[in-house]
C-alpha cells in the first residue's frame, strides 16, 4: 500500500518514462531514457560505463515487467507501473539487488572525472535528459547539496534515489531529487 | 595473386586481430555488444523470407546468405527492441549484401550498364513504377517488400533521404563497375569518397524508421550528426576492406582501400593494411567526438524529450555500430575462402 506522497512521486517517474503520452511505458522508453542519459555524457554504448548504464536499465524493465503486466500486451499502464514499482521496489526486496545498480551507474555516469562527487553542470546535464526542467534542477540541487559544498556524492545521490522512489517520509531531501515535490 | 601469398594473414585471424587490437586501443568499444538472445530464431526467419523472396532458390544461394550471417548484425545493434523490427533489420541486411553481390560480383561487376539494369528495377519497383509487362527481378521484388513494411514507420523526409542515399551508392558502384572493365585503379581520394557510398551507407538511414524515431532535418543537416553519419559509413568501409582483401585478391579486384593505397603510396600490402588500420582508429576517434558534440546539438534546438530520445537511440545504434561490425565480421564467413 502506497501513501499519497509515494503516490505523486511515482507519477512522476512513470511521465519521465512516458515522452511520447501513449499513457503506457513500454521496454523502448526505458531505452530511450538510457540513450539520452549517454548522449548527454557523450558516452559511447559500448564503453564498459555505456554497457553498465544499458545492462542495468534492461534489468529494470525486467525487474518491472516480471510484477505485473495483466494486459500481457509488453506495456505497463499507469497502475500496472505503480504496482510494479510497489511490489519490487517499496515493499518488496529488488531495490538493492536491481535498482540501486541502476541507479548507481547514473550517478558514476554523471561522475564523469571518477572522483566521486557530481557538480552542479553535470547533474543538470542528468536532469535534462529525464525531462527536468532546469528551474526545477537547480532547486533539487539546492536541495541535495546539504553542505553547500556545490557538489553531491555519488553515495548521496543514491541515497536520495531511495528516498525518492521508494521513501515514505514527507522531510526526506529525497524528495526533491526532481525538483519541488 | 592470393593473400597468404603477399605475406598476409587468413581472414579470420585479421577478423579477429581487428577486434582485439581495436577494443584494446580504444575504451569506446571495449565492451561486448548485447547480443539478442532470439538471434538464431532471427537468422532462421530471415532464411526463410528470402526463399519466399526468390533470393534464396538452392544450395549455393542458400549457402551465400548463411556465410552473411545478417542476423548476427541485427542481433546487435537492435539487441533492445521488439523482434519484428529486429527481424526487418535482417532482411534489410540480407537484402543489402546479396544486393552488393549481383552489382560487384562475375561478369556483371564489369559491365556498367548491366549495373544501371539492376538499379532500374530496384528504383522502379521502390517507386511502386514497375510495368506489368516486365518480370520483376527478385532482388527489386524483394527491395519493393521490405519498403512497404519500411515506410509506415518512417517520417515524412525519410523517403526522399533514403532514396538520395540509394543513388549515391548506384553512382559508386557505377563507377566501380566502369574501372573494372578497363581495369583502372582509382586514386586515393576518389576511391575514399566512392567507398563511404558503395558500403551502403542508405543502410544508416535505416535505423530511423526501425526505431519508429525521426531525426529531424536541423539536427539532420547539423555538422555532428554528419559527421557521426560519415565517420560510421567510413569505419565500416574500411575495417569491411581490411577483411576482404583476400577475396578481393583472388578475384583481382583492384576496389580496396588496403590495395588503393599500396598502389600510391608504392608500399607491400602489409604495411598499407597497417595504415589502413590506424586511419580506422582515428576515424571512431572522429565517430565518438561526433556523439559528444549531440548533447549540445540536442539542447541548441530545443528538441522535445520524445524527439530527443527517439534520435538519441538512433545515434547509440550508430555509434554501436564501430563494435557491432567488428564483432558480425568475426561471426559470419563472408570474406573467408569458400572451404
């Protein structure tokens, strides 16, 4: 069972998904998510940090689509997404064994010198290429930078992953990894 | 004249050493290509259209599609979509080559007018323009197939692209046939830009529609995307000529990157092979400087998010393509001798 902020968040996640508003999500967005995540870093499909990104978002799509997919028909509407992202991720246990990886080879995607924290450039790159706009980008950084050091750690930026898409709590900076929540 | 002969490797081992020595040099294509786990299925269905498309009519056709191994290309660089757009991939593959082999290969490689025969039958029947009185070769019959199911996927400009490419590679292949008969070499810079044509590159075209993306004619027009388009055609031309210079030895065929450039450079074959092999390295070079030059190009026009990933899976098959070929070389038996 979903809370009303679990709820709104999730929204959100499936219309990132959704670019062309078929009002279902099917294996190609997810595809097209990680190709623009590696055009926007230049990053080449068959480089080991390109492979890691693909891998890791099929695995996603496999993760989702083994919950759910009453209609049988390859797509998840907008309660099956939910459900899906429910059973596996919120209440269930494939968040570290599936989403985190996902989510971890964004954050080393967006970490594109190695040494461990994103800055501000190269997280508004990753914004953009989820749909955020950049108003909303700087807010979430704001946000995310807890220190003020104008950088966010690979390890915080996942974290605020988990908030994100699977937290419950309605302070978590989390939250604002999109922007206002 | 053969290969083993002149002091070069057999085919396989420079299929092999392309892949090693390339992957290892370059981070860009260090990993493995995601290969499609229904790729045998793939290769299968393709083999049987190609018999209902007249292409494949016995054992020796038969045996030419299974050295071409189409399949194991479309396995790759559409190793994340739907089965049906992998497998018109395939056929558009298959057709592709065995294409190529009725323009390049016997008597009809030598004869340019033979040549404009078969490209009128295959423009004509695209154009949806063939008589009634006039048989239909199955190479046109078989192109006319594949652009019914292409054309509903595609954007409006699509068209009129392709088929602007498709006669790009009927003047090269023109030409090519014209130098044969008179058994002219072509100079380096002529032979660079006829190659980048003749390889096929309506082939890169292709993706759009596969993908059901557009690329829109400003980014379409714009300097990376040309590049990235160019420097594709050229990888796959060139690493294409590395491996089939055997085969074009035994047949002396002088239309080969590796044996232009021997010629006017006055070098053994070996050491053009060698600086063939470094013009490749810098050309994916040039292909990977293209794809980081499209983020910037994406945002400059204010693509939508739908426009914006459509074309970014179309430049992430490309840019898989450097790999994806290198590893469908090592796969298929195309240029090896016939055993």
């Amino acid at each position: 069972m979903t809370t009303e902020l679990q709820d709104r968040k999730l929204e959100r996640g499936f219309a990132q998904l959704d670019v062309d508003g078929s009002g279902h999500i099917e294996r190609e967005d997810i595809v097209g998510l990680g190709a623009r995540l590696l055009v926007a870093f230049g990053e080449s499909p068959t480089s080991v940090k390109g492979r890691s990104i693909i891998d890791r978002f099929e695995a996603l799509w496999t993760a989702l689509a083994a919950q759910v997919d009453v209609d049988d028909d390859g797509r998840l509407s907008p309660e099956e997404y939910r459900q899906a992202m429910t059973t596996a991720f919120i209440d269930g246990p494939d968040f570290d064994r599936v989403f985190r990886p996902a989510a971890l080879a964004i954050c080393e995607l967006c970490d594109v010198d190695g040494d461990g924290v994103v800055g501000a450039k190269e997280f508004h790159a990753a914004q953009n290429a989820f749909g955020t706009s950049p108003d909303d980008a700087a807010a979430a950084f704001g946000r995310l930078d807890t220190d003020g050091s104008g950088t966010l750690t690979v390890d915080e930026l996942v974290d605020a992953t988990r908030d994100f898409y699977t937290g419950d709590e309605p302070d978590a900076v989390g939250n604002w990894l999109f922007g206002p929540p | 004249m053969t290969a083993l002969a002149l002091g070069m490797p057999e085919t396989s081992t420079v299929d092999r050493s392309l892949l090693v020595r390339l992957s290892s040099r370059l981070p860009a294509i260090a990993a493995p290509c995601r290969v499609r786990p229904d790729v045998d299925r793939l290769g299968r269905d393709t083999m049987d259209w190609a018999v209902d498309a007249g292409l494949v009519y016995d054992e020796r056709t038969a045996t030419r599609l299974r050295r071409i191994r189409p399949e194991q290309l479309a396995a790759r660089a559409f190793a994340d979509f739907k089965y049906d757009d992998a497998l018109l991939a395939a056929q558009w593959f298959a057709w592709t080559m065995l294409f190529d082999d009725e323009l390049d290969e016997g008597a009809r490689g030598r004869v340019p007018e033979a040549v404009d025969a078969v490209y009128a039958d295959v423009i004509a029947a695209l154009h949806g323009s063939a008589t009634a009185d006039r048989e239909v070769s199955p190479i046109a019959s078989a192109a006319s197939g594949l652009w019914v199911r292409t054309i509903p996927r595609a954007g409006p400009a699509w068209p009129r692209r392709f088929i602007a490419e498709l006669l790009k590679h009927y003047s090269a292949c023109r030409g090519a046939a014209a130098d044969r008969r008179i058994g002219r070499m072509p100079g380096v810079v002529e032979y660079r830009e006829a190659r980048s044509a003749d390889i096929g590159i309506f082939l890169v075209n292709l993706i759009e529609p596969l993908v059901r993306a557009e690329v829109p004619q400003a980014l379409f027009d714009s300097e990376p995307w040309q590049v990235l388009r160019a420097s594709t055609a050229d990888v796959v031309a060139w690493c294409n000529d590395i491996a089939s210079l055997p085969k074009e030895l035994a047949s002396e065929d002088v239309h080969n990157y590796v044996r232009v450039i021997a010629h006017a450079e006055g070098i053994a074959l070996p050491e053009a092979a060698e600086w063939l092999f470094e013009r490749i390295v810098e050309r994916i070079g040039d292909m990977f400087g293209a794809g980081r030059a499209l983020d910037g190009e994406l945002r400059r026009l204010g693509l939508d998010q739908r426009t914006a990933r459509g074309v970014s899976k179309v430049a992430c098959i490309l840019l898989g393509t450097a790999r994806g070929q290198l590893e469908w070389l090592l796969a298929a038996s195309r240029y090896r001798p016939v055993p």
